[in-house]
C-alpha cells in the first residue's frame, strides 16, 4: 500500500524496562515496560511516509510527546491508513477498548485536540490482526488498514 498522502497511524512501542520520562511541559511520570499503542495523525507535507520514516529515525529533534517514548523504547510496528480525515482520536478510543489497555498518561499525544490522552499501554504485545480489525472499525467504510513491522522485541 502506498503511504503517499495524508492518513492516521498507530504505533506499535516496545518499552523494555520500567522508566520516568520527562515530556516537555507535560512533565515527568513513570512508564511500565509493556507494549504501547499511539495514535496519530501525518496530514501535513509529506504525509504518512514522511512522518513514519521521521519516527522510524534513532537520531532527531525531541518535537512530539511520542519522540520522547521513542527515545527510550522500540519501534516494533506501525498501522496506517492513508484518508484525508483526522482518526487518531477514534482510533484511541478503539485502542483503548481493548482487552487489559490502560491510559497510562493523561494529555501524552493529546495537545491538539479535547482527547484524554493518545497513548495507550498493555501488559503483552497485542495480536496484530486484533489490531487491524479494531482500527477497521473505527475507521470510515472504504478505509483500508495496513500493518508494517520494523523490528522484533522480547521485552516489554
């Protein structure tokens, strides 16, 4: 699938060990290792290629609340569907609602937008078709949904 344009992602995060970050102005918290979903939204120049490829980067400007995360976890897998409307908020939702989620931080990804929060946490790695049929639904009929795998992680 072409990732050229504008669209929604979800972001599969593998946190290896318990860590405190420190977000810009929404502070310092604690994470549990586990597996974190984040959702967001690419729908300035560039598009999905373009900021997928920028999260994919080891080495960059700390900008987004997830850059922060990204800094001490794993990249395991992305979800994206390429639609010019912003989902990221419906997809949280939906990611939420699966089984064992919790809301681990309050305003994490959500700076933009009325949302409690963009980031959800689990204590296993989530199927990846569970995945895709969860962020299926919560998206507009006709949007097709594709998964990209980068690396492979134990921890978490």
């Amino acid at each position: 699938m072409p990732l050229d344009g504008a669209g929604t992602y979800a972001l599969l995060i593998c946190l290896e060990r318990d860590a405190r970050i420190t977000v810009g102005r929404l502070g310092t918290f604690p994470l549990v290792r586990g597996w974190y979903l984040y959702a967001g939204s690419a729908l300035g120049p560039g598009g999905l290629r373009a900021r997928l490829g920028r999260h994919r980067r080891v080495t960059k400007r700390l900008h987004w609340h997830v850059d922060y995360l990204l800094s001490r976890a794993r990249l395991v897998a992305s979800w994206e569907a390429v639609h010019a409307e912003r989902l990221e908020c419906t997809w949280h939702a939906a990611l939420l609602a699966l089984p064992r989620a919790v809301l681990p931080v309050v305003g994490f990804g959500a700076s933009d937008c009325a949302c409690t929060a963009h980031l959800t946490w689990l204590p296993s790695r989530p199927a990846s078709a569970a995945v895709r049929r969860t962020l299926a639904a919560a998206s507009p009929p006709g949007v097709h949904v594709h998964e990209t795998t980068y690396v492979t992680c134990t921890g978490g």
